[in-house]
C-alpha cells in the first residue's frame, strides 16, 4: 500500500459512519480550446462478484473534468487491451488520440486486496510511458483511481496532479424562518464521498488547513460567539484556541505549521495577531485603526498579506506587513475594492478578489508583483474566498448562480473553469487541502 493511500485511508476510517453532506458534482463551463485527446480503455476484472466503485469511470472523469483533456467514448474504441501486448497503435491513431491508458483489475480468491495494474502509452510515438501496480481494499478504489488520475496528468501535461486530494466547504440549508442548518464538509477534490466534520445551528466558518494536511481550524459560533477551534483529522479530538470577546476569525496556518495568522478585535479594533501554537502566545502584528483582516502568509513565513482600510474611504486595498520587524506597505492600487490575498508558491504572484469600479460587480484577479500587472480571472457573481490547489493551477471559489452560493473554479491562467453546486442550500468558504503525502 503506497503511503499516499495509507493517508487516505486514515480520513476515510475517520469519518465513514458521518452522514449527511451534500453532493458535489462538477460542471464543466469552459475548456482549454485543443484539450489532449485520451483513451481511458475499460479497465478489465479479474475477479468474483462486482466492485463498488468503476475505476475506469472514475479517471475518465478526473481527466475530463480538469479541461485539459477529451477522452475518447468507449462506443468508438476498435479494442479493449487489458496489456501493453494487446495495444495496437495504429487503431488508436485511426479515433485520434494521442495517449491510451489501460489496466486490469485482480483479487485471488479469499483476499481482502485488490491489485490494479495501469499503463499509459504515447499512441504517436509508440511508446509506454509508466506503468504500475496498486494493492488496496475495495474502500480505497477510488483513492486508486484519483492516484493513476495523478500520474497521467502530470506524465502529459509535466504538473502534479491533484485529483488526490481533499477540499473542506461550509453548506447552510434554510430550515424555517428563524433556523439555519450549518455544516462544515470534507470530500474529494471533485466533490465525491462527501462527509460532514461539524453540524450547528450557529455559523460555521474559514476552514484552513495545517501544511501537514492532517489537521484543521475554522470558526464556529456554536456557544453564541466566534471562536477559533483546530481539529484533528487523525482522532476527531478538538481544541478551542481563542475565546476573547468581539471578533475571533480569519484563522490560516504558517507554512512550517507552527503559527497561526488570526484576526482579532479583543482590544477594541480588528487587528492581526500570530499565535505560537506550542505556547499559544500571541504577537500583535497590525495596530492601524482601521479594520485589518484576511491575512494570509507569504511562502518563506516572514511576512503575512492582508486586508486593510486604512486607505480611507472605505476602499479595501491589500498590504503586506514583515512580522519581525513590522514594516508594512500597500500592494494593490488598481481599482476601487482588493481583499482576501492568496498568494502562489512561487512569491510573485497573489489570487485576490478585485472590483474595479463601484459599478462592477466582485471577481478574482491575479496579481503579478514584478511586471505589476492585474488581470481578471472571472466572470461569475459576487466572487469571494479563493484557494489554491496545492499544485497551483486551479483556484476554488464562492459565487452565485440562480440566486444561490456555489463553488466554482478557474485555473491559474484562466483558461478552464467549472462549477460544483449543491442540490439544496447554499455553499461557500472552500479550502483545498495540501497533497496528503
């Protein structure tokens, strides 16, 4: 068992007797103009009864759904190699693709593993790619089949996959005129196996991630006031971190995960601060007298990006404040509205929400700090709370549509985007998890 599925076996163990969370289900609203075309061949069972989950369903739609690729419909395939000895070139050049992945799927007799062999060939070329063999149970299926999503993905496009990891959202259904149903969710990164970690009757919000994937913080009103709480997924064990009066929000882990950036109003004004999760002491980190929010760290931890007014006329701008020596400065002066900053790994590139003008309604942008440039990703509604996928080429988001908050996405360089509503109720405040390996 590799350890990426020992890692997802660990949540799935967790909360498998969690019930409750509404489905995701991605819809794709724009591709990539040339996506690679792919045949995802049925993967063949060797094996008795049937298996719960379709592997070969499962990739095809991981691959078709992330805008990079057309996959070829089984309707139209000439043949049905299980192994590189059964592939012939030419009839998969004759349906125009240029990769073909295959595999077969075994269990002997009396064991609890099933082992699923996969290859991936270049139909141009000739050639085999990679090629494995993955032993897990029946509930790891769908681990497996996000795992070789993985490996092709990144085999053809030359960036890591992230079909494998998780996303953390917050659902709230109307129950009547006085009562609101609030639930924080877990699922896959295509909105499968969704599962609920919290449910209130009070607000549950700003799910963040530890860097080691294996806890969580958010802020839940569940005792009639905003408290910071961090969750262990490996036990379920939580811990509330702050209770001092007026606002306790906007909690983010450091990169090394042994801080954490929170928003703080305990002295009269919302303020920035950074708790030392080992001694929970806290450093004030802003002391403007304008409301200070949204912090977010720079990749090296030296530095945090936030949200701020202090430029008056209630016009948030982005600025940037070294927690060591407390330099600050304004990063963002293109339009009238810059909140919630994201940065990009690389430290030269930073996801914000950005409206132009009053007139113009919220969409995300990104920022390029050398060359200074702002560029607008989306077209959707009331856009707000962006993550990054821990590969950095897709951002998940909240906005509108129909009337009702749903997740969308958009990649780095705007060239796909999807949406994953929900039947009922409202979705917002997602946060994608880091890779869990």
């Amino acid at each position: 068992m590799t350890k990426l599925l020992q890692g997802l076996a660990l949540l799935s163990a967790l909360f498998a007797n969690w019930a409750g969370a509404q489905q995701l289900n991605i819809q794709i609203t724009q591709g990539v103009d040339n996506p690679v075309p792919i045949a995802v061949v049925p993967f063949g069972w060797q094996g008795f009864g049937t298996l719960p989950e379709n592997i070969t369903s499962i990739v095809n739609s991981d691959l078709g759904n992330s805008g990079e690729f057309s996959t070829i419909p089984e309707r139209n395939m000439l043949s049905t190699p299980h192994e590189q000895g059964e592939v012939f070139y030419r009839d998969w050049r004759f349906l125009g693709a240029d990769y073909l992945l295959i595999g077969k799927i075994q269990r002997s007799e009396g064991s609890a593993l099933i082992q699923v062999q996969y290859e991936l060939f270049d139909a141009v070329r000739e050639t085999r790619l990679v090629g494995e063999v993955i032993s897990g149970t029946e509930a790891q299926l769908r681990d497996i089949a996000h795992q070789i999503s993985d490996v092709v993905f990144e085999q053809i496009t030359g960036i890591r996959g992230a079909f494998s990891t998780k996303i953390l959202y917050v659902t709230s259904q109307r129950v009547s005129d006085t009562l609101t149903n609030y639930q924080l969710n877990l699922s896959d990164a295509d909105g499968g196996r969704p599962q609920v970690l919290l449910e209130s009757r009070e607000p549950v919000m700003s799910p963040s991630w530890a860097p080691d994937a294996r806890r969580i913080a958010y802020v839940s009103f569940e005792s009639s006031r905003p408290r910071i709480y961090i969750q262990d997924l490996s036990t379920g064990q939580r811990e509330q971190i702050t209770d001092f009066p007026g606002l306790n929000s906007s909690p983010v882990f450091s990169p090394d995960g042994n801080r954490m950036a929170m928003v703080l109003s305990k002295d009269g004004n919302p303020d920035i601060y950074v708790m030392d999760l080992n001694t929970k002491q806290l450093r004030k980190v802003t002391t403007h007298f304008a409301v200070d929010t949204e912090p977010n760290w720079t990749p090296d931890g030296r530095s945090l990006v936030y949200t701020s007014e202090q430029g008056g006329a209630n016009r948030p701008q982005i600025y940037q404040v070294a927690i060591d020596t407390g330099f600050t400065e304004r990063v963002t002066f293109e339009g009238t509205y810059n909140s919630k900053p994201l940065m990009l790994p690389d430290g030269k590139n930073m996801v914000l929400v950005h409206r132009y003008d009053t007139a113009d309604d919220f969409h995300l942008a990104l920022m390029n700090f050398d060359r200074g440039t702002l560029r607008v990703l989306t077209d959707t509604v009331l856009d707000e709370s962006p993550t990054l996928a821990p590969n950095a080429s897709m951002i998940l988001y909240a906005s509108k549509s129909g009337g009702r908050g749903i997740l969308s996405a958009v990649s780095i360089d705007g060239r796909v985007k999807y949406q994953l509503p929900v039947n009922a109720g409202d979705v917002r405040e997602p946060a994608w998890s880091p890779f869990l390996d």
